[in-house]
C-alpha cells in the first residue's frame, strides 16, 4: 500500500467519522482524558519514568501517589499534565 492509499483510506474513514454526528459533551471529556493519560505515560515513560499507566491514571484523576515510587516521576507527570492542560487553553484561545 503506497502513501496515497493510506491517505484515501484515512480520507474515508473521516467521511464515516463525520456521519456519525458530534460527540455528546461526556463522550467528548471521556475522549479528551482518555487521550491525556495516554499522553502523559508514554512520553514519561520514554523518559525512563517508572510509574505504570495505572499509577499515572491514579495521580492525574485522584491525586493518589505510588508507594515506593520517585516523587520526582510524580512531578513529572503532574507537570506534563499541567503542559497539555495550558496547550489546550491556548488552542483554544485561537479558535475564537
């Protein structure tokens, strides 16, 4: 499959995408969290963060630190969080 294949393949998919209608405002949270925590633990872990996805989902939804874990891969993940949290403000400013 050559790139233009992959790119009409995506162009369809988006058309199926866009028939389904917008997203409900819980369903659209649900997403926007879904991909923060995603975010947040991969690029932690790329950096040799030892907290796991569940440790990250704890920390970032209730604010509950890993027994045994570094403090210092805690503030990193707060701080990344706090990073898309701003980027998001920002994109949004843009968009009005």
């Amino acid at each position: 499959m050559d790139l233009k294949d992959v790119i009409d393949q995506i162009d369809q998919l988006k058309v199926q995408i866009d028939a389904l209608g917008p997203l409900s405002k819980d369903s659209l949270e649900r997403l926007e969290q879904k991909v923060r925590l995603d975010w947040t633990y991969h690029s932690n872990a790329i950096e040799g963060n030892a907290l796991t996805y569940g440790d990250t989902r704890t920390l970032l939804l209730w604010g509950i630190t890993a027994k045994g874990k570094p403090l210092r891969d805690h503030l990193d993940l707060e701080g990344h969080n706090e990073a898309i949290k701003q980027l998001e403000k920002l994109a949004k400013k843009r968009s009005c």
